[in-house]
C-alpha cells in the first residue's frame, strides 16, 4: 500500500479526531485543534502522518526529553494511531520508524512506547519492531495533578 509519510497540519484535525476516536479516545476537532496548538510549535515534539491515497490513515506522535542522569536525549512515541482498514498494511511500521529517524535527528539515543496491559496485538507489533517490555526491570507510577482542582 503507498503510503507518504508527511508533518501533521493544523487542517488534519478532523481526520486525527477520527483516528483516536477509532483507538479508544474520543475526542473532537476542536479538542484535536487545540492540542495541535500546542504540539506543533514545540521543537522537542513532532507529530507525523501517513497517507495512503491523499487520506490521512495514520499518525504517530514523538515527544524529546533529555536526560539528566547522562548526556543526550530519549524519544516517547506518546501516540501511534492506524486507520483499522489500513492495520497489518505496513503503515503503522512506516509511521515508527519516520518517528525513530526524527528522535534520532534530535539526539535521542533510546525510544520509548507506552501501551495499555489489554493492547497484546500492539504489543506484538512493537516486539517485531525490536522494542522490548521493560516493565519487568522498570516501574511506572503515575499521578493525576488535576484531583482536588
């Protein structure tokens, strides 16, 4: 399947709006919008999509941070989204490794992906791409800062 990797715009927020709402976050365009607000300016940030015959079938969000602990950069895939007609089509490998190639024009030494315990085929497509679970040598904890606002 032609796929062409290219930056997300301001104008793609219907289409993103779809696409979380097809993984599980609903959300509307004017929400998507006003995110993209914010991501699109921030040079440690990059959000990328696929297209596959001129309709934006996926995207992949990349997020920098530097280490304090030693000198460089980690890249967070914070969001990784195909369109379900295109899933298992090579778009989402396409969107990870445009997402890799950008870490590592920033600097980035490692990457990092998030995925929910129930996601075992998301799972499986991140071990083909050469990430491993890291949980057994790795906790995450997590806390809201909007509870008693």
């Amino acid at each position: 399947m032609p796929t062409t990797i290219r930056p997300i715009r301001a104008d793609d927020s219907p289409r993103l709006a779809a696409l979380l709402t097809q993984l599980g976050y609903p959300t509307s365009s004017d929400e998507v919008a006003e995110r993209l607000g914010y991501w699109l300016p921030d040079p440690n940030s990059a959000v990328i999509g696929a297209d596959v015959d001129g309709e934006l079938m996926g995207v992949a969000a990349l997020h920098v941070c530097p280490y304090l602990e030693h000198t460089g950069r980690w890249g967070r895939l914070a969001a990784l989204v195909v369109d379900e007609r295109c899933r298992g089509t090579g778009v989402g490998a396409a969107l990870v490794r445009a997402a890799e190639d950008r870490a590592r024009e920033l600097g980035c030494h490692s990457m990092e992906v998030t995925s929910s315990r129930h996601r075992t085929g998301a799972h499986a497509f991140y071990q083909r791409l050469g990430y491993q679970d890291a949980c057994p040598r790795s906790a995450r904890f997590l806390k809201s800062l909007d509870a008693g606002r």
